[in-house]
C-alpha cells in the first residue's frame, strides 16, 4: 500500500508522515532536502537555480515511486511527483522564475516518467491559510526559508487547491491543518487517524 502526504511548504507534511508511519507501521519515505545541492541557492536565487531544484526533486521523487513498487511494503511518502509537475514547476514558469525553454523541457520528462508510474493508493491533502504556513515555517527556523515571499507561497496555495479540485486518480482525504496540532495534540491525531482508517478501510 502506498499512501502519499501533500500540501504547501510548512503545512505538516513531514510531522504527520512521522506520526502516521510509527502509528501504523508503515515506512516512511521522506523529501530529500537536507542532501539537496540546490535548495539554499534556489531560495537566494529562484531564477538562477528553479531548473537545477526541481530537477532534482523530480529525479528523487521518481526513484522513491521506483523502489516503493519495488519493495511490496506499506509505506508512507512525504510529498508527491505530482505537486512538482502540477504546482511547483507550473508556478515558478508563472511568475517568470523559469523560462518556457526549461518549463518545457521539464514537462516532457515528467509526462515520461509519470506513464511508468501509478497513483498511490490514497493521497492524503493537508490545506492550511497562509499565517497557518508562515507560523509553522517560523517555528522550525530553516534558515534558507527566511526569504520566502509570502505571495510565492499564496501563488502556491493557489494551484494547490485547482490541482485537488480535479484530482481523480484515487481516494483522496483533505485535512484542515488551521486549528488542527496533530504533533503536540492526541485528540488531533486520534480524528486523523479515524479519517485514514475510514478512508482504506471502512472503519468508523
């Protein structure tokens, strides 16, 4: 079984994918960031390094997929091969940070990749407000992440939400992070964990 976590930068994706894995015994497969060549650079200058970052990103996503289908395990995947393609990429072409060159040079290699790869099995998708995202950024102090523009992250909240809404490959569940600590709170997580055993198995 593959169960993948998405949302915006500071939304929980890391914290939950933690807590649900030991939860329910499943691996959990974490985003490569603090390996990643590109990602300080990127944030001193998009323009510059988006190419090289989401390149990146992409390669280790797919590698992830690969060896989550080759292990036969239950596990759990921090973040997605589709919020690069469909959010992340797409948003950075938007606002001028990648040319069209590169952007489509990129596309053609994910819809190469994403004809050998299937959907995960459910796509849980945490939705935060943007003080929710800014506030949680905040708390876990990266450094690099202190020159985030909040109108990058609202573009980003943005396409999020279009790409849930026509999202059809498979049982989505849809979290409100606002007002929810699943990390610091049981009874959060406790909903949570109701919501997911809904979802894949019926239970109440």
């Amino acid at each position: 079984m593959h169960i993948a976590i998405a949302g915006n930068i500071g939304s929980g994706k890391t914290t939950l994918t933690e807590l649900l894995g030991k939860h329910f015994n499943w691996e959990p497969h974490f985003e490569d960031v603090d390996t990643n060549p590109y990602l300080v650079s990127f944030y001193e200058d998009m323009q510059r390094w988006s190419f090289n970052l989401q390149i990146f990103f992409l390669n280790s996503r797919f590698r992830q997929i690969v060896d989550i289908r080759k292990k036969k395990k239950n596990v759990i995947q921090d973040r997605t091969i589709y919020e690069d393609a469909f959010i992340f990429a797409p948003n950075l072409h938007a606002m001028g940070l990648m040319s069209s060159r590169d952007f489509e040079n990129y596309k053609s290699l994910f819809d190469l990749m994403n004809s050998f790869i299937q959907p995960p099995d459910l796509l849980i998708y945490l939705r935060a407000s943007i003080p929710t995202l800014v506030n949680q950024i905040q708390k876990r102090g990266r450094d690099y992440e202190n020159s985030i523009r909040i109108d990058y992250l609202k573009h980003l909240n943005d396409r999020y939400e279009e790409w849930i809404t026509n999202y059809k490959d498979g049982k989505l569940l849809i979290i409100d992070i606002d007002g929810c600590n699943f990390k610091e709170k049981p009874e959060d997580l406790g909903t949570v964990i109701d919501r997911v055993n809904a979802e894949l198995f019926g239970l109440f």
